[in-house]
C-alpha cells in the first residue's frame, strides 16, 4: 500500500489530492529547499489545502511532499513518491 499523490494550485496554494483506500488517513509530510521534513498534517479526508504562507512577492519558492497511510493509529505500506510543486507571492 502506498499513498499515490498529486498537487494542483487553487489561489497559489498546493492542494495535495489523495485516496483514502479503506486506511484511517494519512500523514502528509514537507519539506522547502532550505529546511528538514517536517510533518503537516495528519489527514482523515482527502484532500488537503496546505495553506502555510507564499513566498515574498516576485519569489519563488519550491516545496516538496510525500506520505504514508495510518491504519489503526499505526504507519503502513510504503512511503508515496515525492511530489514537488514551485509555488510564488503574489504579484
């Protein structure tokens, strides 16, 4: 089992779209060009709307995600791919 993710912008914001597959949820971990992973959210819908602050105005900044499942408060199946998604401050 492994969360299989993809991300689309609404309003500059990453949208992390996921499939539950019978699990609890799933925890939701990122990672900037300059930082460590550091864990989101743990989610029990799909999906997720990281509303975390854009980049100054005229930058740009790129940030990366993956995931694993929960089932019954435990870790399971394997880790997602990384997706990464350039995200920029308003104009």
């Amino acid at each position: 089992m492994k969360p299989n993710l993809s991300i689309s912008l609404v309003a500059g914001q990453p949208l992390i779209a996921w499939k539950k597959q019978g699990m609890d949820g799933i925890e939701i971990f990122k990672r900037s060009a300059d930082s460590d992973w550091v864990m989101l959210i743990f989610d029990q819908r799909p999906n997720h709307l990281d509303n975390n602050p854009l980049p100054a105005e005229d930058t740009k900044a790129t940030w990366i995600y993956k995931a694993i499942y929960r089932f019954q408060d435990e870790r399971v199946g394997q880790w997602s791919d990384e997706v990464i998604v350039v995200v920029s401050g308003a104009v």
